[in-house]
C-alpha cells in the first residue's frame, strides 16, 4: 500500500475578477476566469503509525498547525477514514505568501487529493470540492484541475472550451496583503449588468481583451507600485498586465517565452521584488 506521495501544487492568477455583490453572511459574490501557472509548491504526504497531523513548512507567515488550511484538509479526510494513523505533511514554498496566488489554497488541495488516494477514499472530485469549500473559496478550483469561470464564492466552476497557452511573469513587490482587508474596503457600485465573457479564446491578443480585476480599486490607491509595475511589463512587451487575485502580485501575458524572460531579467536589474517565469498549465 502506497504510503507517501509527492505533489505539485500550482499557483493561480485571474485573467478577470468581478465582484458581482455581497452576502449577508460576509462573503461576496464573485465572477472570475481562474487560470493555473506552473509555479509550483511542493507538498509532501506521509502516512504515518502515530495518529495525529503534523505540518512542516518553515515559510514565515505560513502556520504549521492547526491553523494551516493543509492541516484541516488532512483532518477533514482522517475523520471519514477508518484507518487509525497519521499524517505528515511537509510543504516547500515556492509561491509568494498572501500574494493573490492561491498558494494556501492550492497546497490544501493537493492534500485533499493526495489522501483521498492514499487512504483509499474513493472521493470524487465533486465531494472533494464540497469538502475543499468549506476550507477556502479557492480551493474547488485547485482540486477541479482547469482553466475555469467560478461564480458564486469561486466554488461554482465551469470549464472553458479553449484557452491558449500563455508565459507568465509574475512580479511581487513583497508586500504581504490581506484578502480581508481588500474586501473591507471594496465599495460595491451598482451594475446594470455584467458584460458577458467568451467561452473560448483563439489567442493572447484575446485573453487581454477581458483582463480585468475589480479589486484593483482598493489595492492600487494604497499601493501604487502595483499600477508602476502593470505598466512596467507593458513597456517590456506583456501583451496586458493585471493584478492577480486580492493581490499584490502582478501578472504580465506574454506570447513567447524569450520576451517574458527577458522582462523579466530588466525588471530583476532595477527592482528587489519577487519575479518568477512561468507557464500557464
């Protein structure tokens, strides 16, 4: 029987994010294109004989308890297990924390799906993203496994009938920002109604047609460098630039990967940020 696995958990940025309005409950209505890059965290799953969960990551600002969504997954799946064992779970970081990239959300369903096989749980991918919701929004999307529209809080999720493969040159200027705050501070304005989205998209050109972030109202007048650095990939050939997420993180689309990596490599002579060259996948 299988007993440790390895798995590649991927970022995420949205090529669009509307905020369509806000429950009574907190949470807030959304539409988004999700689309997965290859820049991956690593987490690793090892079944153990001393029941109990143990994370270990060593990132700051990521918990390594209960406090870790990665934890609550492992816990949420041992608790439909009858087998009478434990979990380690050991994460090596890649993808910036409190970035707008879903790094959190895409480690906690890597474990939802990494345990579902090795306790031989059956799950579908459907209860898996019933579980994953009540752990994150992200999370359905991560377990679902494709470019998608999520409506909803992100976990009503369809996928799209063609997106082209893009590089990507992600830019943080290492400022952690808080999902909640964003939202805080969101003024909702009143939509006659939402511009309808394609299904599907021949090319970049195409995709930046629709890019759009609604929650760059709140983070860019706090945070201007973000509006520096969208315009700085522009100037180095993106095809379009947004922010991904709640942010900080800033996305350029590019065509071909010689120009993302040499924007890349004028942004890392002038600037101390976080950059990574990455695949859409």
């Amino acid at each position: 029987m299988l007993q440790s696995m390895i798995i590649q958990a991927p970022a995420k940025v949205n090529y669009r994010l509307d905020v369509v309005g806000r429950r009574p409950n907190g949470y807030h209505d959304l539409r988004m294109i999700m689309q997965r890059v290859n820049l991956c965290d690593e987490v690793t799953l090892r079944l153990v004989a001393q029941p109990g969960i143990r994370v270990t990551c060593g990132q700051h600002g990521v918990p390594e308890g209960e406090g870790n969504i990665a934890w609550k997954a492992a816990r949420a799946l041992l608790e439909l297990s009858c087998a009478d064992q434990g979990v380690e779970i050991e994460i090596v970081k890649q993808i910036p924390v409190a970035a707008g990239l879903g790094g959190g959300s895409s480690d906690c369903a890597a474990v939802l799906l990494g345990l579902n096989e090795l306790l031989r749980l059956g799950l579908s991918l459907e209860r898996l993203m019933e579980i994953g919701v009540t752990l994150g929004a992200d999370v359905p999307f991560f377990v679902f496994g494709q470019t998608a529209l999520a409506e909803g809080i992100g976990e009503l999720l369809t996928p799209l009938a063609k997106v082209p493969t893009a590089w990507v040159v992600l830019v943080n200027p290492n400022l952690p920002v808080s999902t909640a705050w964003v939202y805080q501070n969101l003024q909702l304005t009143q939509r006659d109604q939402l511009a309808k989205l394609p299904n599907s998209f021949e090319n970049v050109a195409e995709l930046c047609d629709i890019l759009g972030n609604d929650l760059e109202s709140v983070t860019i007048p706090a945070f201007p460098v973000i509006d520096e650095i969208k315009r700085s990939l522009v100037g180095l050939g993106a095809s379009g630039a947004l922010m991904s997420g709640s942010g900080p993180t800033v996305f350029g689309l590019f065509e071909d990967e010689a120009t993302a990596r040499k924007a890349a490599a004028d942004l890392q002579q002038h600037h101390n940020w976080f950059l990574a060259v990455a695949e859409t996948c």
